[in-house]
C-alpha cells in the first residue's frame, strides 16, 4: 500500500432476505407491549433503557416487561422465556460492556 492510503474492511455482512417477509411500520401500529431481555453483562441494562426511552418516544408503547438472565453465560430459563411471550408483543436482547 502506498503512504496516504487508507484500506477500509467492513465485517458486515449483506441483510439476508427472507422469502414472504413483509415490512411493518410500528408507527401506524396499535399501541405494543414491549419486552426486555437482559444478558447482565455490565452495562447491557444501561444499553436497553436507552433502547426503551428511544423506542416510547417514537411508537405507542402500552407496557415493557423486563427479564433478566443469571448471567451472560447462561441461557435464559423457561420461565422468562414464557412471561416475554405471553406479554410481549416484540422482545429486545441486548448485550454490552
């Protein structure tokens, strides 16, 4: 490489289409229930508040369920899993340092 150049790499990956997926806009929605999911890694809960004041700013958010797992190497148990379901309408997992 000659000096002055600069070589740029992007680890993304080109979007994955998915055959019959449609596109919904959650600002025409009624109004969702949100639900949280926290891998406790320090910081992660800090990432999701964010999240969450970003997101009941933009779209109509009746509730948000937090649910968090004993720790990041663990899977989530059965039961978070079962409440995020059943009163969630969309769940976001977030991880963080």
């Amino acid at each position: 490489m000659k000096e002055g150049n600069v070589l740029w790499v992007s680890p993304e990956a080109p979007p994955q289409r998915t055959v019959g997926a449609e596109r919904h806009s959650l600002s025409n929605q009624a109004p969702l229930r949100l639900g949280i999911l926290d891998n406790a890694k320090s910081n992660a809960d800090h990432l999701l508040q964010m999240l969450v004041e970003s997101l009941q700013a933009t779209i109509p958010v009746t509730s948000v369920i937090r649910r968090r797992k004993p720790g990041p190497a663990f899977a989530a148990k059965l039961d978070i899993l079962d409440d995020l379901a059943r009163e969630a309408d969309f769940v976001i997992s977030a991880m963080a340092d």
